[in-house]
C-alpha cells in the first residue's frame, strides 16, 4: 500500500472516530403518550441507541425557584412512570445520556426572568434543580427559556441568563451533571435573546432551534426549515433558513463545536387559497388540516406526511432551499425526509458542528409504516456515525477501502468493484448501492455506500431520491 492510500485510510479512521463522537440529540414530547392509535409512543418506543443524548420534555419552573412537574400522573411511579421508563433506557444503552428539559413554548419567559433576576432565587433555583436530577436519576438539565427578552421579559433577560447558566454549571461541575440548552436559532430572534459570547461559555452544548421559520402564522406556502435561502428572499426573510442562523451563531462566537443543529421530524402545514397554485410562496388561508396522530392544525408528523406520501400526495423538491413540500387539493406541507437530513448531516459535519439534534422522536416513522423504523434519525446515525447502532455490535472496519487496478470493465455489484473513472458510480443491478471513485498514484481507491431504506441513487443529483424520480431505478 502506498503512503498517500494509507494516510486515506487512517484520515479515514479518524474521521469515523471523530464523526462517531458527534452529539445525536433526541428529544421526546412526554405527551405523545396520550396519542391514539399508531401515534401513540411511549418512552420505552424511544430506540436509545439511536441518541447520545435523550431528553425528556417538559418540567415547568415556579415564581419561588422551584421544579414543577406537570403531569404528575404521566411522569411519576404511582402512575405511568414516564421518568422511570425514560432513565432505565440506559440499560439498554449505558453510554447513552438520559437529561429533562425545563421550559419550553407553553411555559413562555415571564417566570423564567423574574426567577433570572432575583439572586437568592436563582440560587435556590440551582438547588433545587440538583436536588431534583438527584431524586429522578437523570444525567443532566436543558435549559428551553422561550425567549430571554421576550413573550413578557425584559432587557435585562440577556444578561441574567448568562448569570443564570454560569451559575448552573458551576454547580453541575460539583456533580457531574450535564448542562444543555435550547435556543432560538434565526438571528431576528437570537439578537434579542442572547450574549451569545457570553454565554456560549456555560453549556456543554447548544441545540438550535433551526424550524419553524415558517409556519401557518404567515399567508402564504413556506418551508418549514430550510437549510439556504431561496434567491426570492430578501432582507430578514432570507435570514430564515439553517445556514444562516449557523453562520450568525459562529460569528457571534459561539464554539463550533456545541452547536447542535436542529431536525424537526414534523412540517408545517397550509390550506392553499387556491389548489390550482400549490408552489412556494401561493397564498393561504389558514392552517392545515391536523393529522390523525398529532391532530394539530398547521402541524403534520414526519409519520402522517410519509403516510400521506404514500397514498397520493405529490412531492416536489425546492432546489434553492434544498428541502422537500407536498401537496394534494388544498392541503400543503413544508418538511424534511432522509434526503434533506442527510444533505443537513453533512453541512453540519462540514462546519465542524457538534452534532445533530432531533425534535422530536415521536413524530419520526418510529414504527416503520412507511418502511423502516425511524428513518430520519437513521440517517443522521448513517451520516454521522457510519452505521445504524441499533444493528452494528462494533464500529466499522475502514481498513475496507482499498486499492485496485484501473479496469476499463463496466462497474457492476460483483463482489469486488472496479473503478473505470473518478466520481461516483450507481451499481448497475442494486439502484440503492452507489461508490465513489478517487485516483491515488495512478490506482483507484473505491467507497461503498447505501442509500437509506426506499431510497436510490440519482446519479443527476449525486445524493439519494425517491425511486419514482430516477428513471431506469
């Protein structure tokens, strides 16, 4: 073997090594619960080995300091246990992290900056959180204050929750404990939220919350979360979209790597004004329709849109915003699927990012109708770790790229595959297997790949798309 095939090799390595320590970030909504039929998910649903990181949503915060549990019934062990069930995952994977999250939308800010504010308060606060990951044998605490500064804070939001988390680390250190945090993503929020030089230092990592830059709250048909703007955008509107609210992060000096991108497993929804214009930007009337699972007007699940996908909806591709929406008569969505994921993967590996976060694992196809279980974080797990854990005993062997003679025979999925050109290849009898060819000191180094579940090669695209849109697959 050669010096420069070698140094692939290892670089190979310790890529995988690398990627393989990258957060998986998986949230839960305790509530889905409560959801009927295929919808309904409980903690133990939740795949652990899918995440790194799981965390269990919501506790709520009191005006005295205290942590308040919402739904004593749902989370406690003289009910349901849902505290109970969600840590003990970690039997089922050790080094897989069990953290709650305090907060969220419905819980809103006013609590949280009067809490902030008040020095014996927030310490007591601190206290009380410890006394509490203690009680419930959790790992760690995220914090998801929507938003310092705003929805009936004020100014001095910004410079307390820097306070506020410095504070929190500092105790956590004594124990062990994990801190994390939730954060408005785009910049016309982030700017009013947060010192985010500040206090970027405190967290072990950041989650962004990178959707919901569109949503039914607007007149006309928009991606949900798209990764760049689209050339139609201007001013604060072509800020709306992943690239951008990473970029801002990173300028305003936040470490590369604690920024955790942002998945929703879910897309916004519309009624279309008119069904005869179902494009990007058509007008709208309102929210969509909810679904028969989460049964939100303006919201789908990833696993009703795969449902709906399947029984006739159209599909169709923004190649600005690199996300997909579908649309049958007046009902439009704007989500992601295992393609964007991966594309989203990869930007974040690019940037030298912390990981990937998911919101949330209820509304991932977790039982497989649409064909394997939990295809989004699967992609995420493929991207960044190389392999599905919940399959795979070990890592890898990278010491499978190898060598071989350039060969003018035509590519085909015999055991061994010869390179004829750089580039990437389509297996010509498995459309879901593809390579890619690199020419080192005159032999070819040669990369197997899978597309995910359903999915084939689009040598058009050089990504992986629905069968129905590459021809001869």
């Amino acid at each position: 073997m050669s010096k420069t095939v070698f140094l692939i090799v290892f670089l190979s390595f310790v890529i995988s090594i690398t990627n393989a320590d990258k957060r998986i970030v998986c949230y839960y909504g305790s509530w889905a619960a409560y959801r009927r039929g295929l919808g309904q998910f409980e903690p133990t649903d939740i795949d652990p080995t899918l995440c790194t990181h799981i965390i269990y949503t919501f506790v709520g915060i009191s005006q005295d300091g205290n942590v308040k549990i919402l739904d004593s019934w749902l989370d406690l062990p003289n009910g349901r246990d849902g505290f109970g069930k969600f840590t003990r995952l970690r039997e089922r994977s050790p080094e897989t992290k069990a953290l709650i999250a305090i907060g969220g939308w419905n819980e809103g800010s006013q609590t949280f900056s009067e809490v902030a504010a008040n020095p014996d308060i927030r310490a007591q606060f601190v206290q009380n959180v410890i006394t509490f990951l203690k009680e419930y044998n959790f790992d760690g605490f995220d914090v998801d204050w929507e938003y310092p500064n705003q929805r009936g804070g004020k100014p001095a939001d910004k410079e307390n929750f820097v306070t506020l988390m410095k504070e929190l680390r500092e105790e956590f250190n004594k124990h062990g404990y994990i801190l994390s945090v939730a954060v408005g993503a785009a910049e016309i929020s982030a700017s009013k939220s947060y010192l985010i030089s500040e206090m970027s230092q405190y967290p072990h990592f950041i989650n962004l919350m990178t959707y919901d830059f569109h949503g039914s709250w607007e007149n006309f048909a928009a991606i949900n979360a798209p990764l760049y703007a689209s050339s139609r955008e201007s001013g604060d509107e072509s800020k709306l979209n992943v690239n951008s609210a990473v970029k801002y992060w990173l300028e305003q000096g936040a470490p590369a790597n604690k920024l955790v991108v942002g998945i929703p497993a879910y897309g916004r929804s519309f009624t279309l004004s008119n069904p005869a214009y179902n494009t990007i930007g058509s007008s709208t009337n309102g929210p969509g329709r909810p679904g028969p699972y989460t049964q939100e007007s303006g919201m789908l699940g990833y696993n009703e849109i795969c449902e709906y996908v399947k029984q006739g909806w159209t599909v169709r591709r923004e190649p600005e915003q690199h996300v997909p929406y579908a649309f049958k008569d007046n009902q439009w969505v704007g989500y992601d699927d295992p393609i964007s994921v991966e594309e989203k993967t990869k930007y974040a590996m690019s940037m030298g990012l912390g990981g990937m976060m998911m919101w949330s694992v209820e509304t991932d196809d977790f039982r497989g109708t649409c064909g394997e279980k939990y295809p989004l974080l699967l992609t995420i797990n493929r991207v960044l770790r190389g392999y599905n854990p919940s399959t795979t005993t070990k890592r890898p062997d990278t010491s499978a790229a190898t060598a071989t003679k350039p060969s003018t025979t035509t590519p085909s999925s015999s055991p061994i595959f010869v390179c004829t050109h750089e580039g990437y290849v389509r297996d010509s009898n498995d459309c879901s297997i593809f390579y890619y060819c690199q020419k080192v000191n005159g032999k070819y180094v040669t990369n197997k790949f899978y597309c995910p579940y359903s999915l084939v090669f689009d040598t058009t695209i050089n990504g992986c798309n629905y069968k129905y849109n590459v021809p001869g697959c």
